[in-house]
C-alpha cells in the first residue's frame, strides 16, 4: 500500500527555530497512547526516490492544531521514538525507515460538522533513527 503525502517544510522549518513549546501546550490535548496504530507507506521524493517510513497513529481528545505538534514532535522524538522504531524492527520484512508520520486521530464531530473522524499529521525526517531537520 502506497500513502503519498506532502512534507511541509515551512512548518519543520518553524519547529527548530521556536525550539521547545510549553509543556502545558502539550497537556492540553489528551493523546492516548495505549491505543497507537503503526503502519508503513512509501513516498517519492523530488529525485524519483522511494523512501520507506513508519505512520503513528494516535487518538486524541481534540483536533490537533500546529501549536500541538509544536509541542508533542519535540518530546515524542526524544522518548517514544526509539521503542517505536524497536517494536516494528520486530516485524517480519519491516523496512528500514527514513521518513515518520506522526498522524494525531479525532472520533468525534467537529463544532457544526457532522465528521465522524477527523486527522491531522506532520511528516519527519529520520537520520539513525533520529529525528531530523531537513
């Protein structure tokens, strides 16, 4: 299965200039992270490439907005990512990845929609199974 997605770089750009957000921004969206789904997907990059990456899915309380990533990326790379990158090396013909998805899941209608699910997420780059700046 191919997922094709767009990398933003003005906002990876923005992420390593502001540095740390708050800690309390981060609390402010409930993330349950005993009910995290993985996956693989592909992408081609600019030169033809294919680059192999890893999807995190994560339920939330709320839609996620830039703010929370902001605030979630810097402490999901520095204490979450190696036990993920651990557990799907375990896979059988699990690829090596460069590129990870961090997708965080809303169940739930939005203020006067009637959407039943709702997600947003923020692609990174991985350098020796690190969290990357392009």
């Amino acid at each position: 299965m191919k997922v094709y997605i767009l990398k933003n770089l003005a906002f990876l750009s923005a992420l390593v200039t502001l540095g740390m957000v708050a800690p309390a921004l981060a609390d402010e969206i409930e993330l349950d992270w005993n009910s995290v789904e993985l996956g693989f997907f592909e992408n081609t990059n600019d030169a033809g490439e294919v680059e192999d990456g890893k999807s995190v899915y994560v339920p939330g309380s709320r839609v996620a907005t830039a703010d929370d990533f902001k605030a979630i990326i810097p402490e999901f790379c520095s204490s979450r990512l190696e036990g993920i990158l651990s557990f799907s090396k375990q896979l059988e013909d699990s690829p090596e990845v460069s590129l990870l998805k961090l997708q965080i899941d809303f169940y739930g209608p939005k203020l006067g929609e009637h959407q039943t699910y709702i997600g947003r997420a923020m692609t990174i780059d991985l350098s020796n199974e690190k969290c990357s700046p392009k």
